[in-house]
C-alpha cells in the first residue's frame, strides 16, 4: 500500500512538472506585450481515470473600457495560448511530448474565465483549465 502512494506522489510530481515545463515553452513562444506572465496555479491527477488537469492564469493588460477592444485582446491572447500548448501533450506515463506534425493534441485547453477592472491598474487575467484523458503512446 505504501509503495503504491510512493508512486503515485512520484507521477504527480513528473505530472506537476512537466506542467511547469509547458508553462516556460508557452512563456518562451508568445508575444510578451500581449502575454506578460503565466502562472501555473493548481495540478492534479486523477489515477483511477488516468486524467491530468492543470489550471494557469495569463495576463494581459486592456485599458481602454470599449467592449470590442476587451473582446479583441481576449482573443489575441486566447489564440496565442492556444497556438502553441496545442504543439503538446502528454503520454500516459504524464511525460510532457511534442505532437507529430499532422497529429492534433489530447491535451485540451478550456477557457474559465476572467478577471478585469478598467478602473484601476487594467490588468486582464485570463483563466485556463488544462486538461487531458486520452494518450497517444505510439512513438
């Protein structure tokens, strides 16, 4: 029993980062005047479904109160997310791997929401749910 906890805490540490490697690709690949940081906020795995999940937070900065201009931001910054974590996905030991060209990603990103004042500093955070429950281990 207690080897079987060991080894669970060993996968989610690899999960955790491996999460954490995606998080540094994603903040070395996006346009930093759009994206200016990413925070992983929240990992876990789900053994009995085989189920990684991360949350992150970005954020972005949207000063002018027009509702277009906040729409157009949030999809600038959804698609510059998007673009590059769907370059990746995992395997279903939770290693962190490069898609093959052609081949789309397991890995889901769903967008929860955000946060935002115009009055006040205009920071936008975006939150993202991260998950993945299918693997594709050919290599």
């Amino acid at each position: 029993m207690v080897t079987t906890d060991i080894n669970m805490e060993n996968k989610l540490d690899k999960i955790k980062n491996a999460f954490e490697t995606l998080v540094y690709i994603v903040e070395s690949n996006v346009n930093k005047k759009l994206i200016q940081e990413i925070e992983l906020d929240r990992v876990n795995y789900d053994e009995r479904y085989n189920i990684l999940e991360a949350t992150i937070i970005i954020k972005t900065f949207c000063e002018d109160p027009d509702v277009g201009s906040f729409n157009h931001i949030v999809d600038r910054a959804d698609t510059e997310l998007i673009n590059v974590i769907t370059q990746y996905d995992f395997n279903s030991n939770g290693k962190l791997k490069r898609t093959k060209k052609g081949e789309g990603s397991y890995l889901m990103v769903l967008f929860v929401g955000c946060k935002w004042e115009q009055m006040g500093d205009s920071d936008l955070y975006m939150t993202y749910q991260l998950i993945q429950d299918e693997y594709n281990d050919t290599e």
